[in-house]
C-alpha cells in the first residue's frame, strides 16, 4: 500500500519540515516559566480544539499552538491568528485530560507577541482588546456599548457588524449607560502593571 500524502487544511497554513536539533526552545522555557504550565505532557489529543467554540476561526488548533512552541517555530506561534482569537474561557483547559492550562498559555503568548512586536494576525484584534481592559479598569466590567463604541472610533469601521449590534440592542444584551462596581480603586490598582506604547 503506498504512502498518500497528508491532505492541507483549508486554512492554507503551509507544512513545514522540521529538523531535528534545529529547534530553538528559548521561547518555550519563557512561555513554561511565565504560564507555570508544563505543556510538555500534552499527548495531542485533541479535546481542547474539539471543545474550543472559536476553533473555526483559529489558523491551528490550541494543540498545533503547544506543537508549534515545542518544534521552536516562535515566530509562527506569536504571529498566529490562534492567540488572538482565543477568548480566555477555560473551556479548553477543563476539557484537558491532563489539566493543562492553554488559556494562560494562550495569556503569555499574547503578552509576549505584544512585548517582542510580533506583527498581529487578526487585524485590529489588538486595538478590540484594549477598549476591553479600558472598560475594565474604568467600570470594573465590560460596558458593552462603550467598547463597540471606542473600537469603532479607532477602525473606522463602522457598519461591518451592524446587524450583530442591532440584534443585541433588540434583546436588551447592550447597557445604554455603565454601571460600575462599587471597589473600583481595587480594580485599577490591578491594571498599574499594564502598559504599552502607542505608536
């Protein structure tokens, strides 16, 4: 029986041949140190893609990420559409046999993409994040509205999810005003180590 070639997903990611002794494992020491993750016992079994509710949107599965890390391919980990995507909802990491934590893998990944410029794969997905710590460190909760608003003045891109916007506001799912929690000082002190460039 001959060998067939393995099929390319539709997410055209092109394959890559991986030598042994040509893996450049310094990030991943600092992704292991930061996390507190061992995601070397990942037995790629794949619960966490099964699981995850955003993984058609993702260019890899949260496994090939932790696959990825362990060949040295860092800058196809912090240039992947994958970290940015992910939501933080644990649903990954509950669903992990061997309870490694790929959301706070996921954290690290973005930090450190943001700290060493990595170019971001999903466009303005940066700029989206931060209106949501802005809303966070000023209301202690994410204002729903505000955020569409500010991310909107930031992209100009006003009418492209319309429609999302309208159905929430039917539902009630958009506060018109913020309420804010009553410890706010707690929450700010949280975002005084939070810092980033503009530029």
């Amino acid at each position: 029986m001959s060998r067939t070639q393995p099929q390319e997903e539709e997410t055209d990611v092109p394959m890559q041949t991986i030598m042994p002794g040509e893996r450049n494992r310094v990030l991943l020491a600092e992704v292991k140190k930061r996390s507190g993750t061992d995601f070397n016992r990942c037995f790629q079994c794949r619960a966490c893609g099964n699981g995850c509710p955003f993984v058609q949107a993702m260019d890899y599965p949260p496994n090939a990420v932790l696959r990825l890390l362990q060949y040295g391919l860092d800058r196809e980990v912090l240039e992947c559409k994958t970290i940015w995507v992910c939501a933080g909802c644990h649903t990954c990491s509950s669903q992990c046999p061997m309870a490694i934590d790929l959301a706070g893998v996921m954290d690290i990944l973005r930090l450190i993409a943001v700290e060493r410029g990595a170019a971001i794969a999903k466009p303005n997905i940066l700029d989206f994040h931060e209106e949501v710590l802005s809303s966070l460190k000023r209301y202690g909760r994410a204002h729903k509205l505000g955020i569409m608003w500010h991310y909107k003045l930031k992209t100009r891109n006003w009418f492209s999810d319309m429609d999302t916007g309208l159905k929430m506001l039917v539902k009630r799912k958009l506060e018109l005003l913020p309420s804010r929690v009553k410890a706010i000082e707690e929450i700010t002190d949280l975002f005084k180590c939070y810092r980033r460039e503009s530029g």
